[in-house]
C-alpha cells in the first residue's frame, strides 16, 4: 500500500519514485540493472558543475546537467512536434532525488531451463512508438522455443540474473560504490561495497547472495511533508534551454525502449510531451537514436500519471544513454520520470552473473493471476487436498466478482473447540499485486506440504484453522492486471470501481473510543472492546464499499484472534493504532492498550523476513524503518482513518497488522519466486503467533457447558477480549504474569493468575463461573417450573413485600 495521509494536500496524491508509478525500486528479477538510484546534492556539496549536481547512492548510475561548456546546439524537432518552450522562465526547484532504472522487456519464465528470453510486450492498449523503423529481419530462435524472437533481444542463451531479495546478481567490481566525497558521498561509496564473501548462500534459497544494495536513500514517492519539494521527479533548471538526463549502466547494454511519465504533483502540471535519446561508450562521443536517416523525437506524456511506452526505432548497444527533454507541457517545466529498458549482454568474464539465478526450490505456480486465474488455482489446490480445504465467499464486489477464500484446516468448514482462527487478507489495492500472488503460493505449498508429512504444516493446519483472502479489491486488480506490471501506474486499481480507498472505509470507532475516556465513561459505561457501528454507517445510504460490508460481515461471523493485512510500496510492518489520537496531527505515536503484543507480532514477521533483515537493505523511500527494525507503529507514520486494522482491534477480538511486503507495488512475474522465498518464512511464523498468550474455555459450573460471550479482562491492560459462542477465547499476551478476570451476566466473576512463557503453545487458562441467584430465579421461572417456597419468601423480600 504505500499509505497515504488523511490530510488534505498529501490525502490526494503519494508522490511517485523516479523510474516507476508504483514505489521506489520497482526492479525487474530480468533486469541488468534493478532500481538503480541516484542522488542529487546541493551546489556546496560539489566543484565541478553548475548547480545541481548528482553523487552515486546506486552502484551504477549517475546523471549530469549538461553545464554551459558542454552544450551544444540540438538540430530542431520535426515538424509534426510541438513548439519547444525551452524560454520559459518558470521557477523550477531542483529535484533532491533522481532515480532513473534500468529493466529488461524480457521474460524468463524458468531462468536457466532452456527458455530464452523474449521481447516484452507493451501491455493492451498501450501505443506504439510514434517513429519506428521499418520491419528487421528475425532473428534465429533458441532451440525448442516455438515462440517468436524480438529482433530487440537476439536469441541468446537465458541468463539467469539475480538472488537476494529480488534484485539482479551483479559481479563485485559493479556493486562497489563508484563515488567518494568529491561526489557528494559523506560516506565515500562504504555503503555500497559488496560483501566479502559474495558466494555466502542466501538464507532458504540455496543461491549466491549479492547484497540488495541497490535500493532508495530518499523518496521520489514523497513530498513536502517528508522535505521533497519536488514531488519525486527530474526537473531541469527553469533557464537550462537543452536540459538532459543520463544513465549510466555500468557496461554495456542493449537499450530498447523508455517508459515516462511527468511530475506527480497536486500543486502543478509538469510534464515532457516529446524528447530525444543519445547514446555513448565513453560519454565524450554521443550518437543520436534515429528513425532512418532523421534523428528520433519520441512523443511523452499528455497527462502526469499515465505511464508512455516507446520502444525505440531500433535497438542500440551502449553503456550511457541520455534523455533530452524538447518540449513540455506549455504552462508547466520540463520534468520527467523515467524508466529505461534494455537487454542483458553475454558477459564471460563474470561468471558469477551468468550462474545466480531467481528461482525457488518450491514447485508452485509463479504467475500473475487474473480473476478467472485464480478461481482456477484455488479450484485445484482444493482437488489436491480435498480433506484439508474450502473454497468459500464471503461476498461480492461492486462488478459482482466473488470474493473467494480459502480454508485450510483439518476440518474445514467448522469451528472446533480450542482451535483458533487466523486469516490474511490481500489485495486491498487491487494494484499491490504481490500479496494476492503470495496468499496464491501460500495456499499452494500448504496443501503440498501437508501431503508430503511435513511436520510444521500438519501442526499448523491441525491445530488453527486458517483463511486466506487473497483478493478483498478483485474489480480493482482486473484493471491493474489488464494494463500489466509495467504500465499500471501508482494508482490505477488502487481504489474499488466505486473510487473508495477501503482501507479508509471502515468506520471510525478510535474517534468514538478516545471521546468516551476523555469523558471517563471507559470500561463501566462505555465499552473498551467490541464497539458497535455508529448509527451512521449502517444506514443505506452511507458510502460503504460492498467489499468493505463483506469483510465486516466475515469478521463477526468468526471469530478471529490474528491477521495481517498484506500490501505493497514499502518494506515495513506497522501496527495499530492507524490513526492518530491527536486529530490535528498528521502523525504521532498512538499505541493500543496491547502494544507490546502488537510489537512482538510484527517483530516476529519483520525479523524473519530476508528483505526487511538483509543487512544490505536500503528505504524504498524516505523514511529508513530498516533502523527500526522494519517495524513503526501506524499513526507515526501516517494517520489514517478508518483502517482495517484499527476497526478488527475495536470491533473484534482480531489482533492485524499492516505487512508492507515490497518497495515495487505490481513485481513482474519474474520476481515472484524470489518474493516468495523473501516471504515464505515470515508467513509460516506469523501463522504459528496464532498460539501465543493464553487460551482456554469459559464454562457453566453447574451444567459444564461453554458460557459465549464472556468478558476476559487482563489486568493492567484496557482492551478485553470475548469467548465464542462455545465458550473458548484466545488472548494473545507477552510472555510473563497476568491476573485474568473471567465475566459474564449473570454469574460471579472469577479471577486467576496465569502464567505465559516463551514455549511454543498458548498457556491454558480455564475459567468455570457459577450463576448469581437472580440468574437461577430467571432461568426457573423461564422454564415454567414450580417455585419451591423458600425461593417465593426469598423474592418477596427482595421485592419488599415480606416479613
């Protein structure tokens, strides 16, 4: 998800990284280069060019304004192009970040199978080049590949590129930092040196390990609020009349195309509607791409957001290539994000980049997944584990597509006594595909492992009942999934076909919680647990999503004790409170009565997940959680209202966090299997938190039945839980002391000491309550049965009508 703020001027926009709409280090498993990022420094940080200059924080990237010395007079567009309006005198701010990236238009559905890789297609929809060349001859096809070859990517043997954390296995000499401090790096290129062992196996994928150095140091995603002015995008100085922007590759590659967009900005329009492309070996000498004889100018934007592909005439061989902006829009300044696509060269003198591979010792089903896709999926894993799976819906989407989920249990179907219920939940934004494809993956290796005897899993599904939601948005992923991984842009998918952000939909009860205890109305008069919906949320005209009345519904019919909300555009886990108790505040630390379980909660996923603990890790934008130890509370980070994580704290005993699972929001397939190695142990561990505090069953002492509803209150902590209809409850608690109260109407409450230790296992914490008399008169007189006389006499005197 990468959150978006509450308040006014940030609620509309999250400003977008450099190279991609979705977040920053949008990398391709494919990609010769992944994210690679820049950074721009102030004038005194540098000597050798005019204003803005730009110092390396990715290994192989770096870009320059051409200074007054270097520029030289540019042959005039065509004629079909806009008017040129380098004379504008705008006042521009120079961007403190630059992203440009380098990826592949190639896919490798088995890297190192004998697949070779292939030209990728500009998704449906998506115009083509406006200059193009004529047809080139077809390249000569890999053996047994009945496909045919793009004449941009010739038939070469599949390189395998890529291990830790998703990003692109590079040799040692192009992960070493190539600036110092006369660059503007404080810390002369240290942060970017390889490891001294680069072969050291990754953990649980049995690859090399490269460092997952290549990742952001500030965010293009971002905004006045985290100190960008400027919105994210490159923006030439407003009196630099032939601006340009280079990419440094770090060797030689074949560029086939660019993808743009302009500024992502509410303050104003920037964007560039035509440009050039050069390219270079030794950045003294500069070719110009061409269509035939006449140099190329490529159309760009017409709009800020909408991601424009051009694939270029033909491709070229180069290191260096640089974009040269010719016009923009007219009342706006030449500003751009770019990505930049190439294919990978044969490299024999490094053999390390020709052996990584992106692959996964799990045999599942690595793909994006559209609606009908995935209904399919989950169908099989249901015929492969008939005895352990259901296929259920808890209801439909604005478009009327089912929202399916799968249970795994040892009996599916029924809640058992003693056993608790956790789900995940994903595809919240329909754009933040790699959670959906995660709960895909999750469901698959259940089943498999499961009847392979695996020890792990059988406890896991034998003893918690588990649900896996893995599209809560599905109208929004079908637009998404329709436009592709490259193309679908920060927001495109992100809302429901109504235009509703559901994570802002749910309804606010931390408003209502906060007022009644700066009234002191909390726990006698005002309940701290189980708040019903307002009045104004259930009436039929409010604006409640149908997928967001489908969750709640789902959410009082069972009852869970944990669950995660999965999303993508970061790599951080948050926890509740969401919103922040100071309205006016845009983010201020708000925790729960349960703080220390939320934190160990999301300790526990954060701590055993290979991209978030990577000692290499870097920020996906402005914020660096990594010295946190990827985990923050969610209103300090952003305040937001009517999260799904506040709303199943206060209206049920469910205990969710916020998983932001990836810097890039929509990965490319590619990536997948190494996603899922990033994620596998983290999703197994967090299931088996399900276990953790006490647990036990609320009885009648008299009849021995299970007494629903009861109130387990902790002492020292605000926020009770309730047993279920059967009279179990799970309270989720740290390790240690705890004096727990058991109540319900009508009987005597109980209270004992209950002890929680770091072992495996809630700790049992069984209560048996005895009725009150006026309970035992009720339940008699409700029968029809004879009053024995001294129960008459009794309730005389208590009405005050005996002696």
């Amino acid at each position: 998800m990468a959150r978006q703020s509450s308040k006014p001027h940030l609620g509309a926009h999250t400003h977008q990284w450099q190279g991609h709409p979705r977040g920053a280090d949008h990398h391709r498993g494919l990609s010769v280069l992944q994210a690679l990022f820049v950074h721009i420094h102030p004038p005194s940080a540098v000597t050798r060019s005019r204003g803005w200059a730009v110092g390396y924080h990715g290994p192989l990237v770096q870009t320059r304004r051409r200074t007054r010395t270097q520029r030289k007079t540019d042959p005039p567009p065509p004629a079909d192009t806009p008017t040129p309006r380098h004379t504008q005198t705008h006042s521009v701010a120079h961007p403190p970040v630059l992203r440009p990236r380098l990826s592949l238009p190639t896919r490798l559905p088995a890297p190192g199978l004998g697949v070779p890789a292939r030209l990728r297609r500009p998704a449906p929809g998506v115009q083509q080049p406006a200059l193009r060349r004529g047809p080139a001859p077809r390249p000569a096809q890999h053996p047994g590949d009945p496909r045919p070859r793009d004449p941009h990517c010739p038939a070469t043997p599949p390189r395998p590129l890529g291990v830790g954390a998703g990003l692109p296995g590079l040799p040692p000499e192009f992960l070493r930092a190539r600036s110092g401090i006369e660059d503007g790096d404080q810390d002369d290129g240290d942060r970017c040196e390889e490891r001294d062992d680069p072969g050291t196996p990754a953990p649980g994928a049995g690859l090399p390990a490269l460092p997952p150095r290549i990742r952001p140091v500030v965010s293009p995603q971002s905004g006045i609020e985290d100190g960008d002015q400027y919105d994210g995008a490159w923006c030439a100085e407003p009196d630099d009349p032939e601006p340009w922007l280079e990419v440094d590759a770090g060797r030689p590659v074949r560029f086939t195309g660019v993808i743009t967009q302009g500024k992502n900005s509410i303050w104003r329009y920037d964007w560039v509607t035509s440009y050039k492309v050069q390219f270079s070996n030794d950045r003294s000498k500069w070719l110009w791409g061409r269509n035939g004889s006449q140099e190329a100018v490529f159309a760009g934007n017409s709009d800020p957001e909408t991601p424009v592909l051009r694939l270029l005439p033909r491709a070229e061989v180069a290191r260096y290539v640089r974009l040269l902006p010719q016009t923009w829009y007219q009342n706006g300044s030449a500003c751009l994000r770019a990505e930049i696509l190439a294919c990978p060269l044969p490299d024999p003198n490094n053999p390390l980049v020709q052996g990584a591979k992106l692959i996964s010792a799990d045999r599942l089903d690595f793909r994006h997944h559209n609606y009908k896709e995935m209904r399919k999926l989950m169908k099989q894993v249901n015929e492969d584990c008939p005895n352990i799976t259901r296929i259920y819906s808890i209801g439909k989407s604005h478009q009327g597509l089912k929202m399916y989920v799968m249970e795994i249990s040892d009996n599916p179907g029924q809640h058992e006594l003693g056993e608790p219920e956790v789900r995940y939940v994903a595809g919240m934004h329909g754009n933040e595909a790699l959670g959906r494809e995660l709960l895909l993956q999750l469901m698959q290796f259940l089943c498999l492992e499961f009847l392979r005897g695996d020890p792990r899993v059988t406890r896991l599904v034998t003893e918690s009942r588990i649900h896996l939601l893995p599209a809560m948005n599905p109208d929004g992923y079908e637009a998404a999934h329709h436009l592709g991984s490259e193309l679908v842009g920060w927001a495109m998918g992100r809302w429901t076909n109504q235009g509703i952000d559901l994570n802002h939909n749910f309804a606010d009860l931390n408003t209502l919680l906060w007022d009644a205890e700066d009234n002191e109305l909390v726990p006698h008069s005002f309940p701290n647990h189980h708040i019903p919906l307002p009045a104004y949320y259930t009436l039929p005209n409010a604006t409640v999503a149908p997928e967001t009345r489908a969750v709640i519904e789902w959410m009082q019919r069972i009852p869970f004790v944990l669950s995660a909300n999965l999303h993508g555009g970061e790599l951080v886990v948050s926890y509740p409170f969401d919103m922040a108790r100071s309205y006016w505040k845009a983010r201020e630390p708000t925790p729960t009565p349960d703080d220390p379980v939320f934190r160990w909660l999301a300790a526990v996923y954060a701590g055993s997940s290979l991209v978030m603990q990577h000692e290499h890790h870097r920020p996906c934008h402005t914020d660096n959680f990594a010295q946190h130890g990827s985990i923050i509370n969610g209103a300090d980070w952003h305040t937001v209202a009517g999260s799904m994580n506040d709303f199943s704290y206060l209206h049920t005993n469910c205990f969710e966090l916020t998983v932001e699972l990836s810097c890039d929001k929509f990965p490319h397939e590619s990536e997948l299997p190494q996603e899922w190695e990033n994620n596998k142990e983290a999703l197994l561990a967090y299931l088996e938190q399900v276990r953790r505090g006490i647990a036990g069953v609320v009885r009648d002492k008299d009849t021995e039945k299970g007494v629903a509803d009861a109130v387990i209150a902790v002492d020292g902590i605000n926020h009770d839980v309730t047993t279920a209809f059967d009279g179990d409850y799970w309270r989720m608690l740290t390790p240690g002391e705890y004096s727990v109260t058991a109540s319900a109407e009508g009987y005597h409450s109980v209270t004992r000491t209950c002890w929680v230790s770091f072992e495996e296992g809630p700790t049992p914490c069984d209560f048996r309550l005895t009725k009150t008399p006026k309970q035992r008169l009720r339940e008699l007189l409700a029968s029809g049965a004879k009053v024995p006389p001294d129960l008459k006499r009794r309730l005389q005197r208590l009405r005050g009508r005996g002696p």
